[in-house]
C-alpha cells in the first residue's frame, strides 16, 4: 500500500498541491482523475520519489520512499514520466534491459535478459527489438517505455499518461496490457488518465483530484455518477450505461 | 550489448596509419568502409588502439638524429604529458556531457580556459613575471587545481542540479564567465611590463613538448586513481544518459553521482590545465568522434575509444608537426582548427549532435 500524509507541495509559497492525506491499495489499477492544473503530476511524482515535497511524506509498505536506498526503492517501485528526453541513441532492447539496472546494477545476467525478453513479448515488441527508438513511432515508442518499466520488476508501477501519443486502438491495446500486468504479474499499477471513460473502463478504482486537493477516492461506480464527476471537472457531466458500463458524457 | 571479447582485426587501413593528416580522412574512410560489415564496438576500439601503439612508435624511434638517448627520453616524457592530457580531456568530456545530459558544453567551454588564464594573469600582476619560474613545482601545481576544482564544483552544482537546467541559458553563462574572465584578464595583461607579458605569454597556450617529466607520476597517479573511480561507475553513466527522472527511477542517486562525477571531471579539466595549459576545443572533438565512432552509448566502451581517439590525435598530430612540417609547437593550435573542421564536417554529414 502506498500511503501519502499532509503531502505538500508549494513553488515560491504558491500551492499546486494539498496538504493531501490518503493511500492507494495493493494490487490492481488505481486511477488518478481531475482536470488540467489538479496536481495529478505532482502528487504521482512525489509518490515516486522524483520531487521533493515541501512537507508531508510517503510510504510504501511502511518504508519511507525519500529515505529509503534509491537502489532498494527502485526494486520495490517504478515509475514513467509523461515525457523522456534521452541524450543516446537507444535501441528498445537497450532501453528495456535498463530497467534491470536495479537488479544487476549494469551487468546483465541471464535472468535479467529473460525479464527483458518477458517484457518485450509483453507488449508485443520482439519484431522491433533491434530498432532505434528514433525509428518508431509515438506510439510503439511510448510501449516501449512501459516496457522497460515492467521489466524493473517492481510490485508498485507509476505511469504519467501512459496513453499520451496513442491512438484509440493503441490505447485499448495499452489499457489491457496494463490490466494483464495488473492480472497475471500481480502488479500495482496507479496512472494518470485524461479520458475518464478509459478510466472507468479498464481500472479497478479512481482518484479524482481538483485544484490541488482529493476530491474523492473510490471504485467505479461510487465515482462514475453525475454528481461526482460534475464536481471533480467543473463541467456538466452525465452518465449512461452503454452495454453495461457507465460511460461519462460531457461534450455538450 | 553483450560483447567482451572481440577478436582484434587485422584491417588493412591499421597499416596506413602514421602518414595520415591529423585523423580527419583517415577516420571518414575508415566509417565508410566499417558500415556494411559495422564491427562490434569492442573491435572499434581495438583498431584505434592498434593506431595509437603504431603512431606512438613512430614518434618515438623514427627520425632520430644525435643521441638516441636524449632523443628518447624527452620524446618519452612528452608521449607522458599526451596520454595524461588525452585522459583528461576525453575521459572528462564525456563524463561531464553525459551527466548534464548535453553534447555540446564541455568544461573548457564552461570558462574552465578562461579561469586558468586569468589565474596565471592575475599571478604575474601580483608578483611579477619571475614568480611563475619561481613558483613552478608541485604545490603550485597542486595549488591551480584546488582552485579550479573548487570553482567548478560550485558552478556546475549550482547550474546544474538547481532550477536553472536549460541548457541554453547554461551555454550563455559559460560564455559569458569566459568573456569576463578573458577581458578581466586581457585588462591586467595591458598593465603588464613587456616582460612579465613575455614570460606570461608562454604560459597561455596549450603545450606538450616542454613540459616538466618531474610531474608526470603525480599526473598518471591521479589519472590512475579518477579513471578507476569513473570504471566503477560505467554502468551507472549508462543510465545518467536517460535523464535525471529515468536514473532516478531506477535506483540512482542522482545528487550524489551528479557532485562526485562533476568533481572528478574538474579535477581533471583542471590538472590537464595545470600541466600542459588550456586546450578548448580538444575534449570536445575527441568525445563527439567517439560518439560517431563507437557504435554504441555504453561507456565501458566510449571511454577507452575517446581517451585512445584523444591519444592519436596528439601522437599523430605531434608526429607530424615536427618532421613533416617543423613546427611542432603548434601542434594544439592545429587540433582545435582541424578540430572544429571535423566536427562541422561530421556534423552537416550526420545532420544531428
């Protein structure tokens, strides 16, 4: 479980995020929610360690992420930024087999290279192993990077907008790779979506969050209600059910 | 990616080595000629390792006229001082490019030169021209690259770790530091006696051939002890390359690579300096054709090819200037021109940095 009390983060005393408390269950996909501004960035990266709050801390499973080894929390969390600029030339399987680097810090064994092999089957990028990641395109570029994410391996997985770039095929392809990741590796998963349908579709419970503070926290269909969602983005929503699952409507 | 050991090959061009101008056409061959089969970047390195052997023994022993002996020995102690500025340089250059994740500042850039002069200025403005005779030895030595490190330390924290990582604003304040530290200087050279300015004149361009022999086993221990420090960490340079977020998602602290990395690289910018004067542009032509030339991002390759690249082009370069040209002082003048003719060439030919 990760939990997060009175996190805060504030850039020369403006607030963009909370003091926030509350805590994101093992296992399944979390999905945080809200408008452009919200702190949905902010709060998934401070849970990842790569931004320091101004008060407040984190813990998964107990152990503080900014006091804690960065080797050892990489073993335990991983996390995607929504953008990655690399100063090389990579090919996927060089990206991907970095996410080993936690485990064998550089010298790849043969347990790494089948974590590597495992990670590009898994998202379905053996036949372009070899290819620069240049050579790609958005979308395979941003499979890729989720690749390399899962072959670190790690029982908690942060995504920024994992679906940033992709297509709606790409990103149902994505949203049930994720879900597999979820299924069959047991992994936690909390990620950051525009699109609530794609939200409602595919995770187990939502994290709605506007100006900086939780709105709510909680399972499909406690969120997916006109109500709520109205409140969270500021904007006229209702919901229908179309073949069973609640789909949001908004754009009138 | 997993290549250790690669069978050394026996390409013809190894042959032709010596006799070619600086590297720049040499080396285009040689790519050329390396694409269709594109050896292993272990065999790359091996190659331009069997040019240095080549090169060097062709300094060495080819036109001796008078003693061997005193030929030898000073061609000796000049080979030293190349191999300890062609470590430096390269070995610093690509540390210092790939943990501010750029390929275009280098730390000479960075007002790194401009720093050595004015401090060599500012001493024969105080003192007196003698003092720089009086003083050279080991401590002074010791003393230039406390400063430098000192001063590089603090700005390369400074710019780099805080919010001001842009590197085009970072490129600005390296020239702008250079340009101070260069008029601040040219100001005091003006108000110099003729000779003081004669005697500081010798000081400010890059040397290898009189260089003092008395230095170099401080130079190759300090050379030894950074590059073993740097080896250790080869792995951890890889994922510096993916950028500060990446690293520090996959276990890496940054802060603490990014200071210690950043201190080894001053101390060598600064004690290269220190021993053989500023060298701009040869760090960063050496390190951008290892890039080109190696084949891969892996360090545990980059290094040794930009260090054996650095270690040619002066051997070569040195080689050439004194028997074929006459006129072996000008040696660091030439790198940084047909440097930056080979950068650009290189550069309009690949289209990216």
């Amino acid at each position: 479980m990760i939990q997060f009390s009175d996190l805060h983060k504030a850039y020369q005393g403006d607030t963009v995020l909370g003091p926030v408390t509350g805590a994101i269950e093992k296992g399944g996909i979390t999905s945080i929610v809200g408008p452009n501004g919200a702190g949905k960035s902010t709060l998934l990266t401070m849970m990842g360690r790569l931004l320091d709050p101004t008060g407040g801390r984190v813990t998964i499973e107990g152990r503080d992420v900014f006091t804690t080894k960065s080797r050892e929390m990489a073993q335990q969390l991983s996390i995607l930024r929504q953008e990655n600029q690399f100063t090389a030339r990579l090919r996927v399987r060089e990206l991907v087999a970095f996410g080993r680097f936690p485990h064998s810090q550089g010298r790849l064994t043969e347990d790494d290279h089948r974590h590597v092999a495992e990670a590009l089957e898994f998202l379905s990028l053996t036949q372009l192993a070899d290819r620069y990641l240049d050579q790609l395109s958005g979308g395979q570029r941003q499979r890729a990077y989720v690749a390399m994410v899962l072959a670190q391996d790690t029982d908690y997985v942060l995504l920024d907008e994992p679906l940033n770039n992709l297509d709606m095929k790409h990103s149902v392809l994505m949203m049930r790779q994720l879900r597999r990741a979820a299924d069959e590796l047991g992994r936690t998963i909390v990620l950051i979506i525009h699109d609530i349908n794609f939200a409602a579709a595919h995770s187990d419970r939502i994290m709605a969050l506007r100006d900086g503070e939780i709105v709510t926290t909680g399972t499909i269909p406690e969120i997916m209600r006109p109500e709520v969602l109205t409140d969270v983005f500021d904007t006229p929503v209702s919901v229908l059910e179309v073949d069973g699952r609640p789909v949001a409507v908004y754009y009138s | 990616m997993p290549v250790s050991e690669q069978p050394t090959p026996a390409e013809p061009q190894t042959a032709t080595v010596p006799q070619a101008p600086t590297d720049e056409r040499g080396r285009g061959r040689s790519r050329r000629r390396l694409r269709p089969a594109a050896p292993p970047p272990g065999a790359r390195v091996a190659i331009v390792g069997v040019l240095v052997v080549v090169a060097a023994v062709c300094y060495l022993l080819l036109f001796i006229r008078g003693s061997f002996q005193f030929a030898f020995d000073r061609r000796l102690t000049t080979l030293g001082t190349m191999v300890v500025v062609a470590f430096a340089h390269a070995v610093a250059t690509v540390v210092f490019q790939t943990v501010t994740s750029n390929r275009i500042l280098t730390p000479s850039i960075m007002g790194f030169d401009s720093l050595y002069v004015m401090m060599q200025t500012a001493m024969v403005f105080v003192f007196g021209g003698s003092a720089l005779a009086r003083t050279d030895g080991l401590p002074k030595l010791v003393v230039q690259t406390v400063l430098m490190v000192l001063f590089a330390v603090l700005l390369y924290r400074w710019l780099f770790a805080g919010r001001f990582a842009n590197l085009h604003l970072l490129l600005l304040v390296g020239v702008v530091l250079g340009l101070a530290f260069g008029s601040l200087s040219s100001f005091l050279q003006r108000l110099l006696s003729p000779t003081d300015y004669d005697m500081l004149s010798v000081r400010l361009f890059g040397r290898m051939s009189n260089s003092d022999g008395s230095y170099l086993p401080l130079a190759f221990t300090v050379c030894l002890v950074v590059g073993a420090v740097v080896w250790h960490r080869r792995h951890r340079l890889d994922t510096l390359l993916l950028g500060r977020d990446t690293a520090v998602g996959l276990g890496v602290d940054h802060k603490r690579e990014l200071t210690v990395l950043l201190v080894l690289v001053a101390v060598l910018v600064a004690f290269a300096t220190a021993l053989a004067g500023p060298m701009t542009f040869f760090g960063f032509l050496v390190a951008t054709l290892a890039y080109q030339l190696t084949g891969t991002h892996e360090h545990r390759f980059v290094l040794p090819m930009a260090f054996l690249l650095g270690l040619f082009t002066l051997v070569a370069g040195q080689f050439l200037m004194q028997h074929v040209f006459y006129a072996a002082g000008f040696l660091t003048v030439i790198i940084e021109f047909v440097g930056g003719i080979v950068f650009l060439v290189l550069l309009l030919r690949k289209g990216t940095l």
